[in-house]
C-alpha cells in the first residue's frame, strides 16, 4: 500500500506539479511560487533548484520510463549547461536570473555537489556522454580548489578565492566546514562512480566516507555534529534530525556502490546507533522533529524532514529487520498525507507546518531551496525499494 500511494503522489500530484513551472520562453523552470501560489516568472532561477529537477525528472525516468520525464530533463540540461557553468574559471555559479544571466557568480561546493549528483543521474537516463564529461570536470574542479588536508571548504568567489560561508551558515553561526556539504559530496561521488568507476572518484567517496566515520561522526553522543571551523572542531550545539536520518541511508547507499564490505559493516555501526537515537529522540506524535539546538526543539515541522524520514527508517527496517522502523515510516507518511501534501488545487507539498499543523504563511511552495528532490526522491526511493 505504501508504495502505491507514493507512486500515486509521484505521478499524479508532484510531476504534474512540476511540470507546469517549464519556462519554454527562457529556458529551465520557474524559480518562485509564493505560498499564495502566485507563479513569480521573472524570480531569480536557482542553480541547486535546477540540478534538483535535472535529476528528479532523471530518475523519475529510470524508473517509470514515461519518455516526458526524459524530455523535461533535457529540457532542464540544456539550460543549465548553457548558462550555469564559468568557463572561464571552471565551476557552476550560485544564481541565475529568469533569463539565464548569472545573478550570483559564487561558487558554493554544495552547489557544485548538486551539479553533479544531477548530471550522473541524467547520464544514466539519456546516455549523454556530454553530461559524464562535464560531471567529471565539475569532479577534478572541486578536488583542485575545494578540499584542503582536512575536509572540504564551502564558499569562493567567482575566482575561486575563500568567502564567508553565509549560504550553509546557520543560527547565528559561521562554519568554515559542515556535514551538509560533506553528505552531499557523498552523495554525488557515489552517483558519480556507480555510473562510470572512475577510481579518482572511489578515492574521493573514500576520504568522504572517513570524515563522516571519524570526525563528523560524536560516537559519546550518537550523532552527527553540524558546523565546525577549518580544524573540524565543533561550533555551536545543534543536533539535525533531518540531516541525520538522511545520512544513515546516503552512507549505507555510498557503501553498497563501493563495495568495501570492512567499510560497509564500519558504516553499519554507526548508522544503527543513530537511527536507533531518532526514533527515541526525535519522533513525536508520528512527525519527525526538525533540530534542537542547546537542548530546544525546533517545532517546525518540515517537509522534507519528514520525506527524509520516511526513507531513512524504511531503509533501517530493510538493513535491520525491526519492524518498528517500519511503523515509523508508515506513520510518517501517514502525517505527510494529512499534513504535509497541499490540498488547494494548484499546490504541491507545504514548506513547514507548526505544532498545530497550521501551515507557514511566508514560506514559498517553490524558491531555490523548495524542489522535487526530497518528496520525488521519497517517492521513488519506496517504489523501488518495494
């Protein structure tokens, strides 16, 4: 049942969805829907929005085989690789507008990890060779100018210079490293190597693979740790549900692509212990909380939290047999259906919703950050699985 119904939100509400926010004048897809469902065409069209559809559209395709997906992530490649990409210094920049001139020429290596993440997967779909050349030199250009001895840095310049990192900084903080961007490094590099075993790659995911186990990792507290300076040494108190629920199944899908059974088994053990700690500390009344930080909860509700949960547990409950993280996902995509899914003829899913389930009204049904990736992904991820 799970599996029809997120095959029935997949295909009858979320493409739809997306569908309609083709801009066929200028290219890409609309970046702005207000929570009054007004459509903004002249809003600013985000660089990490549009890999998110490229590789939404990529997999909806390789897994419905319905030839519009393929075409619409055609349709979001051509624009992205005309206007998104620095010839000139290499890399993707942060923010077009809505005709496709750069916005923002930062280079963010979260950005330029979505860059890639997008490009392999549409390269699985299309067979497009242009795509895997131009993801494996998104590859080397972050390899050249992100990574320092330690870990990965996060903001440049146009030129590649170090900025402050206000686009992943958050609660007041300045990161210089986060798990944000070391998860979707991952996340990229294992799309990245499952579609070519380039061993450059491997040898990446693996430096990745060891930050997550070794540093980012708190075994005391059974948690990921969030924002750290260029050391990796902690700032801050916040503890991310979302973010973590998220890795436990990224990390287990990284493992399962490189093949290393001692690492499998190392990733293993952590991502028990995590998972175990949200489903204690984070699940209240069948949602899943978003953080806390300095022991409050965050009460917002989110929606891809939510999403995220729902794979991370049924994920647990296929590596672990315990058919208690089962009954989670199942009561997480129970509170999606009543709660999360936009009703209103012309919606898709709300941002956030409150402690009363009263949805935010100043937060975008689309802008940069709010795609198809984690309730498409959610989606696919339990039909397949299923």
């Amino acid at each position: 049942m799970l599996s029809r119904e997120c095959k029935n939100e997949l295909v009858n509400h979320i493409i739809p969805f997306w569908n309609k926010l083709e801009d066929k004048e200028k290219g890409g897809f609309y970046g702005y829907v207000g929570n009054d469902l007004t459509l903004d065409k002249d809003a600013p069209k985000g660089v990490i929005l549009h890999s998110r559809i490229l590789w939404f559209y990529s997999n909806c395709y390789l897994v419905l085989k319905d030839p519009e997906c393929l075409s619409k992530a055609r349709h979001a490649f051509n624009f992205m690789i005309k206007h998104c990409i620095d010839e000139k210094n290499g890399g993707v920049y942060w923010m077009l507008n809505a005709d496709g001139s750069v916005n923002d020429s930062m280079k963010h290596t979260y950005c330029q990890a979505f860059f890639i993440y997008a490009l392999s997967s549409y390269y699985d779909a299309s067979k497009d060779k242009k795509a895997l050349e131009i993801a494996t030199r998104l590859f080397e250009t972050v390899e050249k100018h992100c990574r320092d001895e330690v870990a990965y840095l996060e903001a440049f310049s146009e030129d590649w210079s170090i900025i402050p990192n206000d686009a992943l900084s958050e609660n007041g903080l300045m990161a210089d490293k986060t798990m944000n961007t070391t998860l979707h490094l991952i996340e990229a590099y294992t799309e990245l190597y499952r579609v070519d075993k380039n061993p450059a790659v491997l040898k990446a995911l693996r430096f990745q693979t060891e930050i997550m186990l070794n540093k980012i990792y708190d075994p005391v507290r059974g948690q990921l740790m969030v924002f750290f300076d260029k050391d990796l040494n902690e700032i801050g108190d916040i503890y991310s549900y979302g973010h973590d629920i998220e890795a436990t199944w990224l990390m287990d899908r990284a493992c399962d692509v490189i093949g290393d059974e001692h690492l499998s088994k190392r990733v293993a053990e952590m991502n028990k212990v995590i998972v175990e700690n949200i489903a204690k500390r984070a699940i209240s009344h069948g949602r899943l909380n978003n953080e806390v930080e300095k022991g409050v909860i965050n009460t917002w509700h989110i929606w891809w939290v939510q999403a995220e949960g729902v794979v991370g547990f049924y994920n647990a409950y296929q590596r672990y047999g315990d058919a208690r993280y089962l009954d989670i996902a199942r009561g997480l995509w129970k509170y999606i259906t009543e709660h999360i899914i936009d009703k209103r003829e012309g919606g898709e899913w709300h941002s956030q919703v409150d402690d009363t389930e009263v949805p935010s009204p100043d937060k975008p049904v689309v802008d940069p950050w709010k795609c198809p990736y984690h309730n498409g992904r959610m989606c696919l991820e339990i039909i397949t699985r299923m």
